[in-house]
C-alpha cells in the first residue's frame, strides 16, 4: 500500500531516508512525532513501515483541515485567518503543538502545503510547502520549499524532505 502513495521514482530514496534517519533517532536517543497537512500522513507512514519504529516514533497526526489544526493540534484561529495554513506561522505552531500532545517525543516536524493539482493563487503557487521543525526544550524553526510535479510527486518530494529536517535537527 505504501508504494502505490509514492512515486516509483523516489519510492526507494524514501524508504531508505525513513530507514537511515530512524537509526540517527536511536542514536541520538530521540523521538519524533509528525505534524501533517498535505502529505496526509506520509511521513508517518515512512517511518513506521520498518519494524521496531516504535521506539523512535511516537506518532503522527493528520491534520487536514483547519478546524483539526486548532482543535488537535492549538493552531490559533488568528493564525490561519492572518496567514492561512499554508505558512510559517502556521507551521510553526502545528510543530509546536504536536510537542505538547507527544509528552515523550524530542522532536517534530509538520507539513503543510499546496499538493495540486487546484488551489494554488500567485502568492501561493501549487507546490508550495511549508515545514515546522520543534526540539523540546528548543526552538522552533519553519522554511519553505516548492516542488515541481503532479499531486504525488508533490507529496513525495515533501515527505523527503521533512524526514531530512527531523535528521538535520537531530545534529
């Protein structure tokens, strides 16, 4: 099932950056907890597809709509009329919020974007995507990217992406 949400093309890169980042969590005596809007649990999935990701992993949430953002994870009603779920601000407090619900997770990592193939405007084109980075006890940290490609793609590329942030933060 995993394989057929992921491109063929990147399928193989992430399951082993899953893998590879799951044993810099263990080494770091981490654990992680994901955030995600757009990549509908992607990154979640990732990582749980290896057996004995449960001591690392603590969970995941999706978070598709807005009302989910606030009431799951605290995203502040302001926040998203202000700046819409698609942006750092945005981000920043989902990663933060997922924190405070995964008592024993050290890091997380959200994910909202504009996946395709509608709902992109100019300021915000399809294939944006905005990630949110929290270390419990430190900062929290977002940064954009775009992806080029069809929904799919889109996902694919992001769920890499947030799964070398988490290993970046890990350092």
């Amino acid at each position: 099932m995993l394989s057929s949400l992921l491109t063929s093309e990147l399928s193989g890169e992430l399951i082993q950056q899953s893998a590879r980042l799951l044993e810099a969590l263990r080494r770091a005596q981490a654990k992680v907890v994901t955030a995600e809007s757009c990549t509908g649990g992607l990154v979640a999935a990732l990582l749980t597809h290896h057996a004995g990701s449960s001591d690392v992993t603590e969970g995941g949430l999706v978070t598709y709509s807005n009302s989910m953002k606030q009431s799951v994870l605290g995203v502040r009603a302001d926040t998203l009329r202000q700046f819409g779920a698609v942006s750092a601000e945005t981000v920043r407090e989902m990663a933060d919020g997922a924190l405070s619900i995964a008592k024993e997770a050290t890091h997380s990592v959200s994910v909202s974007g504009i996946a395709g193939p509608g709902g992109g405007s100019a300021d915000k084109p399809v294939g944006l995507v905005w990630f949110g980075t929290a270390v419990r006890g430190g900062d929290v940290r977002a940064e954009a990217r775009i992806f080029k490609g069809d929904r799919t793609e889109v996902r694919s590329q992001a769920a890499l992406y947030a799964l070398a942030l988490v290993a970046q933060r890990l350092d």
